[in-house]
C-alpha cells in the first residue's frame, strides 16, 4: 500500500485543484490531451525500444487477459441486454484504465522492466474492446470499421508499435533524442494522476446498485480470472502474471465515457461506474499484489 500511496496521492491533488480556483478551467483538458497524445506515447516508445517483448511470452500474456475479458464481456451483456445497454454495462466491466493508472502503478511498484509484458495488452487494449461494444451496440450501430481504425491510430499504439519494430531492427536512436524522451517520459506519471483525479471529480454518482454489479465484475471478477489463466494454465513468470494482474484491477477507463452514445441509457451507468471503482481500486489493488506474493 505504501508503494501505491503516491499514486492516490496526486489523482487526490487533481481532483482538488479542478475545483480551486488556482488554475484556468481548461488546465485539466490540456494536461489530458498533452499526457495522453505526447507524454505517454514518448515514455511507452522509449521503453518498448530499450526492451522489447520477450518473444516466448507474447502470446500467452495476450491469452492471459484477453480470454478472459472476452467471456466476462459477453456475459455481462448478456446479463445485462434487457436494459438496453447491454454493450455499454459490458464495456464498464471490462475496459481498463491502463494509461492512466496501469502505467503509473506498474513503474513506481514493479518497476520500468515491468512494462515489457504491458505492451502487447495495451497496444490492442482499445482496439479490442471498442471493436467488442460496436459489435455489440444495442442500438443499430453507425460502423465499427471507423472507430477501429481510429484506434489504431491512436499515438499511443502507434508509439508502442514503433518502439517495438525499431527494436526489432536494433536501430539505435542519438543519446540526445532518448535523454528527451527520458525526460518527457518523467513527466507522464504525475501528468496522467492528475487528469485522472480531476477527471473522476466531475463526474456524478448514478445508479449505486447497477453500478457496484459492474464495478465487482471490474475489480473482482476480471482480475481472478486473469490471475487464474496467467499462474495455473499458462503457468507465467510472476512478474508477468503481476503486470496482467494490475491492468487488469485497474478501474474503469475514462475513455469509455466517450465510446457510449452521448444521453443514451448506458452513458450515466458507464460515468458512475468510472467513479466507484476509481475509488475503490485504492484498496482493490493492492489485495491483487498482496494476493500474488503470496503464492
């Protein structure tokens, strides 16, 4: 938990400086769009260049998380396809917030390295994800092809895919371009803690007990199965099997928000369910680490 308390330290600080009127009111937009567009991309490239994706490991770190979250997404809209936002609940319980606490929890408690079995979960996270809920729109969707390929546009899966082809092709990058990215690097943790605090702290509660279903499904439900697959079936290294453990615990991603249609029935669920478990994964996931060390 001590590891874990500056993290919740400066998502606190962001939350209370979006409501002080110390700072114009578009600072947490641009700090978003910055973290989320440059700072992350450039500290995700300059690691994945330095080292790359263990080649014995890949596919299974990708079975690890992505069958599970594919049967806990089909379930939940199952469960929930008489509300008419089946797709929406399903999402809620199933995308994670891996840029904006996966990456920071994963460097300050497990350590830079550790991000070598994160990139080929977070390169394909939104991609996998999004393309599940248009499939799955309870409303005629509009096409899903878009939004895939909007996606795999996204600087940071662009980033992470270069990073990893120059790695591959053991192109060497001048020291002073990797001491500026090391630097812009720096400054993605505490950039992305802050939008996260000050986004959650503009959201508004909705329906508790719907939303505590998928909240339980997100922080319980998602991560024991990918702790199952990743230690008794695939039989992972441990500090593999912690990386796809806390992506997986982490809460509801803000982007989420933005993929449901705009005031329609699964918006309001999938807003309350970012806050909740944004609050509740303060104790959630370190019971997840403490819960791995132990075996």
């Amino acid at each position: 938990m001590t590891q874990l308390l500056p993290v919740f330290l400066l998502a606190g600080l962001g939350a209370l400086l979006v409501r002080l009127p110390w700072l114009r009111a578009s600072w947490h937009a641009g700090v978003t769009e910055l973290t989320a567009r440059f700072l992350v991309p450039c500290l995700l490239f300059s690691s994945a260049w330095r080292t790359g994706i263990p080649p014995s490991l890949s596919w299974k770190v990708l079975c690890a998380f992505y069958l599970p979250l594919g049967l806990l997404f089909l379930a939940a809209r199952w469960i929930a396809r008489r509300g008419g936002d089946g797709a929406a609940t399903a999402l809620a319980a199933t995308y994670s917030n891996t840029v904006f606490v996966g990456v920071p929890v994963l460097v300050l408690v497990l350590g830079d390295d550790s991000l070598r079995f994160a990139y080929p979960v977070i390169a394909f996270h939104s991609l996998f994800c999004f393309t599940l809920y248009h499939l799955n729109e309870d409303a005629a969707p509009s096409g899903w092809l878009k939004p895939v390929l909007n996606t795999l546009g996204n600087p940071i899966v662009a980033a992470l895919l270069l990073g990893l082809a120059l790695n591959l092709a053991r192109i060497q990058l001048p020291a002073p371009l990797l001491r500026a990215l090391d630097m812009l690097g720096g400054a993605a943790l505490p950039c992305a803690l802050l939008s996260l605090g000050a986004s959650v702290a503009s959201l508004k509660p909705g329906r508790w007990r719907a939303t505590f279903a998928i909240v339980l499904a997100k922080l319980v439900l998602l991560p024991l199965g990918v702790m199952a697959l990743s230690v008794f079936v695939f039989e992972l290294p441990m500090a593999a099997a912690m990386v796809l453990v806390v992506l997986a615990s982490c809460p509801v991603g803000i982007n989420a928000a933005f993929v449901v249609k705009p005031g329609g029935p699964g918006a309001q669920r999938v807003n309350s369910a970012i806050l909740l478990s944004s609050l509740l994964c303060a104790a959630s996931m370190p019971a997840w680490l403490w819960a791995l060390r132990q075996l």
